[in-house]
C-alpha cells in the first residue's frame, strides 16, 4: 500500500478540502486526488464524496481513518527515530476559525522557521483527544478535560488564557445597535448554538453559562456549518450567536452583521492545553509562552467553575 497516498488520505480528511491538503504536503491538487482514487480502488471502497465545499467521508472512509492515522504516526515514528530533530510539533485546535488557531497562525508568522502541524482531531469527546495524545497522534490539544478525574496520571493540562465571546446578530435583530452589552441585557433573547457536542468542554460552558447568567442558550438541530449559521442570522429577526473575540469570522457585505462586546462581566471562554506530562515536544514551551503574552480580559470576567482546574496546574512547560 502506497504510505503517500495513505498520508494524502488522512490531510485531505481532516483538512476536508484536497486543495488544502495538497498544499501542506507539498504536491499538486491532481496529485492527491490520484493518490485518494489509487487508494479507493486498492480498497475497493469509496473513501470520500465529493461536495462543493470540498471532501466528506463515507462510512467507509470513517472507519479507516483512525487505522490510516496509525499507519501515518507509525511511518512518521520510524523516520524519528534515525531523525531526532525532523518532527514538527503537532497540534490539536478545536477548528481552523477559532482564535486559539488564530493566535497559534500569529506566533508561526512570528517564528516561520517552526516546523508545526496543526490539526483537528473534529471530536467533542474529550476520551478521544485523551487517546489521541497518549498514543502520540498529537503533541499537544487545545482542550480541556472538565473533570480531573479523567484525566490521566501521564498527561498535564495548563492554563493560557481567556477568549472574550461577543454577541452577532444581524441588521434586523432588536440588539443590533447597540455598541456594548452586559449579560443582563441577552437575557430573554435566542442565543443560537447548533449541534452541541454531548460530553464537550464547551457544551458545559454553555450549560454552565445559561445556569449562571440566566442566558437561553439554544442549541437545538444540526449544525450545518458556520456559513449556514450566518445565513440564517442575516434573515432573522430574534436569533443571535456568540463568537470568540479572536474567531476569524468573515460573511457577505450584504448580511450587515455585527459583533458586538459583552461586558460587566465579560463572558470568557478559558483556553487550556493538554499535553504529555514527561519529555513533551521541545517546540511547545515557546508555544506556550506566546499564548500566555496575548493581552490578558480586563474588568470583571465570567468563566465556568472548571476553568480554576487549569490554572492550579499552569506551571512552566519545560521538555525533561
């Protein structure tokens, strides 16, 4: 079996386009399509379809996946080891959006010499991302594991800091022209968060947000992607979302929306990496240091209650 075309397989799956994944491999968007269909045929399953944003994965496709990624961490482990210093580190992110990629896309813009991978494992369940980084598939993840219990003796989880969220809504929305907003006045309005992912860290924050603020947080049907959310706040006249301060969101001239800050208290989403425990990368505590100089939230600031766990154990990281 072809271990490029194997590779290709796995980018083009967690990037979910073949163009992206051609250009971080280093090869034609041609090249790794070739590679997916030799793949396909030598399988003789279809591995993905195709759609006009890009690639899905079949069922099929879906249970390969995690066996192609040991077949890549294996390959990639044995060129290791007779090359120390060759591996990039490799980093979890909830989504390429999100201001935690954001930040780590300012710090490499900073550092071009770094060699860095940065994926997503695209699971809410943090038992993955707990299996993933103990098997070595990552170095690193931008997650948290809510309750410490379950988080394992040989890994560490530490503090970085805290995203201020913002309300968007659209130009019809009673909110809209309004330059601030304290949590007092969202209550009563529909705060839409679609496909929340049963056992994720931040389907407790929002739990936890609309216990503790009074906040009507609906998270009811599928989650069809940012776009379609967009979409739908453009049109509607009562929905609204909330966004982290540094999501790198972008929408249509003509949908006129608005991001607007939330203050008194601010409403923070805490931002916490897990890694091994014991010789993590050497590359990660510089990471770490960048993310920990970002601005720090001024005033009063809301966070969940577990997002005091992190923070007893955000010592230095160092590589033993």
């Amino acid at each position: 079996m072809d271990t490029e075309a194997v590779r290709s397989f796995v980018r083009a799956a967690e990037l979910g386009q073949l163009r992206h994944a051609a250009d971080e491999l280093g090869v034609t968007q041609q090249a790794v399509s070739k590679r997916v269909a030799a793949l396909e045929r030598e399988l003789g399953v279809r591995l993905f379809t195709r759609t006009a944003r890009g690639v899905e994965l079949t069922p099929d496709g879906r249970a390969f996946l995690p066996h192609a990624r040991g077949v890549v961490t294996g390959l990639d482990r044995a060129v290791t080891a007779i090359r120390p210093d060759s591996r990039p580190l490799r980093v979890d992110v909830l989504g390429y959006r999100t201001g935690q990629a954001v930040v780590l896309h300012d710090y490499w813009r900073a550092h071009p010499g770094t060699a860095l991978d940065v994926v997503t494992l695209k699971t809410g369940d943090p038992r993955v991302v707990v299996a993933a980084l103990r098997a070595g598939e990552v170095d690193a993840a931008f997650r948290t594991v809510t309750d410490p219990a379950e988080l394992p003796r040989d890994l560490r989880m530490v503090h970085l800091l805290d995203f201020p969220l913002e309300l968007l809504v659209g130009p019809g929305h009673p909110l809209a022209t309004e330059r601030v907003l304290t949590p007092a006045r969202l209550r009563g309005h529909r705060i839409r968060v679609p496909g929340i992912a049963p056992r994720s860290e931040w389907a407790e924050f929002y739990q936890q947000l609309a216990t503790d603020l009074g906040l009507r947080i609906d998270g009811a049907g599928p989650n069809f992607g940012v776009e379609a959310l967009l979409d739908a706040l453009a049109d509607s006249a009562d929905a609204a979302t909330l966004v982290g301060h540094r999501d790198r969101i972008t929408w249509p001239v003509g949908h006129g929306l608005r991001r607007i800050p939330v203050v008194d208290p601010v409403i923070a989403y805490p931002l916490s990496l897990i890694f091994p425990r014991t010789n993590p990368h050497p590359g990660l505590g510089a990471v770490v240091e960048h993310f920990r100089g970002v601005a720090a939230v001024e005033g009063e600031v809301w966070v969940p209650s577990w997002a005091t766990v992190a923070r007893r154990a955000s010592a230095p990281v160092r590589s033993s």
